[in-house]
C-alpha cells in the first residue's frame, strides 16, 4: 500500500446486539473494509526511530542485504556486524563501506535488525533529511502491535483487555498513517504517539491479543477513528471537546469502571517553595482556583496568585509544571505543620486527584476491571468508543 493514501472503503454490516451494564446497543459489530492497494502479504507501518541524528548503529540478526533508495544491492552485511550510518555529502554513508542517497538495510531470513540501541522486526530505511540523519523501521502493522500492546498494557492483564488495546492501538496507528503521515514516516515511537519499544518488549500475551484480534479496527461512518486512549478517568471520561478543540463524535464521556485502580486516587502535597519555583511570574503562592473546569472536573484554566501578582495557567501545562498524574485535581492551601516541608507561615498545598492521564476515549484500567468481570473485548470498546463500528482492513 502506498503510505499516506486514504484507502477507498467497501463497507458490508452485520448487526449484533451488545451489553454492558444492563444497558442494550444496537451495533454494527462487524464490518469489512477493503483497503484498495497493490497486492502484498501486510501493511507495512513507517515507525521513526532515531530522527534528526548525526549517525545512527545499525546491524542485522542474520545475513542482510544493502541497498540503495531504489533498490539496487550495495553489498551484504554480516550477521551481527554493527555499523555506523552518517550523513555523508547529502546522503548517507555506512561506515564508508557503502553511500548513497538513501539507504536500506533489510535482513534475510526473517532476521532483526538492529537500529539505535534494540532490535525490532522488519527493515531499517536510512534517509537524510534537514533536521540529520533519520532512521525509520519498515514493519509488518500487526508485528508492531506485538510491541506497542506490551509497552501501553500491563502484558499480565486480562486477555480482553489486551484485545481491546490492540483494537485501539491498531485503529490509532492507522489513522495517523492516514491523516499526520509525513513522506519519511506514518508514526514515532514515543508516548507523543504510541511506545513501541522493538523485539524485546513482545509477550507471549500481547502477541496472542494483537493475532486474535488481527486486521480489526474501530470506524464511525465508515472511517478509521482515532482511538486515543489513557490509563485511568477517575470514574468517567470526557467530551473530547471539553480537554482538545475538535468536537469528535466517538470521543463522548462515558462512565468509566477504573475504581480500584491504582491511580484512581492521589495526592501530592508542596511546600510554598516548592509550587513557586515551578509556579513563575506570581512570587510566593497564596491561593489557587480553578478558573474554568469541565463537565467532570477536570481544570481547564487555574487561577494562581502569588504576593507578587497573579496569573491564569492552563490545567495541562500545570499538570507538566507540577508532574501530576492527570488535569482531575483539587489544591488546598495547608500550614507548614500540616505535611510540608516549609516551616514558613505562608502555606503550602496539597494536590488532591484522580484518574491518570487525559481522559478520552479508552480507560486502560476500566478495560482491565470491566474484563475480570467477563466483559468481552468487543464490549469494552463499544462502551468507550461510542457509536463506533468494529471492522476489519484487507490489504490486497
């Protein structure tokens, strides 16, 4: 398939009836989507693994093959052999042995090859670009999977549960390859986008949930969603509109089943010290309150004031200036003698939350505890992704 085209969709439904809760749906449950591209065995995923570097190691499990950007063998690498990629004269260079514009290295044998400092499946494509060198991993979507399900989910939880996490990290790969893709890559491999972490991170579990759940997605009005997802709500999820700007209509606050969760409850208390010097521009705080909330509490905007003037911060970038677990929290002003660290009379605060994470779309833990209690994959996702449609892609 070509990266970076929308695929032309062929749509056939069938209905089932779902529950959860002692609620009844309606659903389409499952529907066929027929991707239209050249005929190939899968669906190559463009994972950037190293960008913007100066060089980049790379070596391969098993003999591979060097080639250039259009194919033509450059030469063979031994099996292990570790090499170093640079930026050479507008392209690239592997150890001087080879150079070209661009550069492949594609193990044999269903090899590894091993780009930065771990092993993933697949190939290595070694482009320059105006940030530096970028390495980007060609692999097969589901083998990702394998990866990124054990990286977002505990591998030991609930089958269903991890089912569901592939079904939602499927669908949230393939609708960034079809909406944010780039010509160097469809997605990275931090937590800005899924963590994909190579070999080393599969299990037998997550590679068990991604092959019974192989080539299903979630779709609403025929398309691919975008199936964010978090750890815990704190007992509901938001309107996406209500966190992000973009109204979604599959992204709806449901009531959520994380209660028990580790993170569903937390408290972080700072002396005076502490919250000013990562609160700036007010001086020594004396009060904060939220400014705007959503629906479910979450802070929008905070209210700070300090003795040397006051500021209106974001609940994110409050979130980040204090490392709190999600925007879901409460700050109360305490006396030095009530659990900070400041012996001063100005007070400090305690930071009262919930939940983990941004809210929308999939609770990680409401998976988990909705699966122990016999809930099946197919269900956890409907309840979180509303209105949605399971599906499955056929690459031809």
């Amino acid at each position: 398939m070509t990266s970076g085209h929308t695929p032309a969709f062929l749509i056939q439904g069938l209905r089932h009836l779902i529950r959860l809760g002692g609620r009844h749906w309606w659903v389409s449950a499952l529907i066929w989507l027929a991707m239209i591209a050249p005929a190939q065995a899968a669906l190559d995923l463009r994972v950037a693994i190293e960008e913007g570097k100066q060089q980049v190691g790379v070596a391969s499990s098993t003999k591979a093959l060097i080639k250039d950007g259009n194919g033509r063998i450059l030469g063979e690498l031994a099996p292990e052999q570790s090499l170093s990629a640079a930026l050479s004269a507008g392209g690239v260079s592997l150890q001087g042995q080879w150079q070209a514009g661009q550069i492949w290295v594609e193990p044999t044998g269903g090899g590894y090859v091993w780009i930065g400092d771990r092993w993933y499946r697949g190939r290595a494509f070694l482009v320059p670009t105006a940030k530096g060198l970028t390495a980007v991993n060609y692999v097969d979507l589901e083998q990702y999977l394998y990866s990124v399900v054990a990286a977002e989910m505990i591998p030991s939880w609930p089958q269903e549960a991890l089912k569901a996490q592939a079904i939602a990290a499927r669908s949230y790969a393939l609708y960034q390859r079809q909406s944010s893709a780039n010509s160097v890559y469809d997605v990275g491999d931090t937590q800005a986008w899924q963590v994909y972490e190579g070999v080393a991170k599969e299990t037998s579990t997550t590679q068990a949930a991604v092959n019974a759940t192989a080539g299903q997605v979630l779709t609403h009005s025929g398309r691919i969603i975008e199936a964010v997802f978090h750890s815990s709500s704190g007992g509901h999820t938001e309107n996406v509109e209500d966190v992000w700007k973009q109204p979604l209509p599959y992204l709806r606050g449901v009531q959520d089943y994380d209660q028990g969760a580790p993170v569903y409850q937390w408290t972080k208390t700072f002396s005076n010290s502490e919250l000013s010097n990562r609160i700036s521009g007010v001086g020594n705080v004396i009060s904060m309150q939220p400014a705007r909330t959503t629906p479910q509490g979450r802070i929008v905007t905070m209210k700070v004031v300090g003795d040397a003037g006051s500021r209106t911060i974001s609940g994110s970038a409050l979130r980040d200036a204090l490392g709190l677990r999600s925007t879901l929290f409460t700050a109360t002003a305490v006396s030095g003698s009530a659990g900070t660290k400041s012996s001063s009379s100005l007070p400090g605060f305690q930071i009262s939350g919930r939940g983990f994470g941004h809210g929308l779309g999939m609770s990680q833990w409401g998976a988990h505890n909705l699966a122990q209690r016999g809930y099946n994959y197919q269900q956890i996702v409907l309840h979180y992704y509303k209105g949605t449609a399971l599906a499955r892609i056929q690459v031809q």
